[in-house]
C-alpha cells in the first residue's frame, strides 16, 4: 500500500475528503515542497474544504504564481 507523506495511508486521505487518492499523494509533495511545512500543516485545513481536491489543486496554483503569498496564507490558521 501506498503512502502519503504528509497524509499517512491512502486510508486516511480518504477519510479525509480526498478522492482522486493517487493524484493527492504527489500534489501533497509539490505543496511540502513549495511551503515547507507549512504544507504539512495543511493537510487538516484541506480536509475541512467542501472539495478537498479542489482546495489542494488551489493551493498548488497559487504555489505557482507566487510562492510567498501561499506560505503568508498557510501561516494564518483562518485561512
């Protein structure tokens, strides 16, 4: 089996919200990769998304376009 680092197992991610399971594990990577561990963090925060997936994918974007914006918007627990 699989798993995910920060996540756990696939298992939990779906316990989590997530549904596209192997698509989750290499995204949560690239988020740890651009934010630190703020990226870890995040992995409660996604969970409470209506769309966890879609939340993730958000991040991700925003990863791209400005780095330093995500991890600002990581650090505030209102986010």
């Amino acid at each position: 089996m699989a798993t995910a680092r920060p996540g756990g197992s696939l298992t939990e991610l779906a316990r989590l919200g997530f549904t596209d399971l192997e698509g989750t594990i290499p995204k949560l990577d690239q988020l740890v990769k651009a934010a630190g561990d703020g990226g870890r963090i995040a992995l409660s925060s996604l969970s409470r998304a209506g769309n966890p997936d879609q939340a993730l994918n958000a991040l991700l974007w925003i990863a791209e376009t400005d780095r330093n914006r995500l991890k600002q918007l990581l650090k505030k627990n209102d986010s």
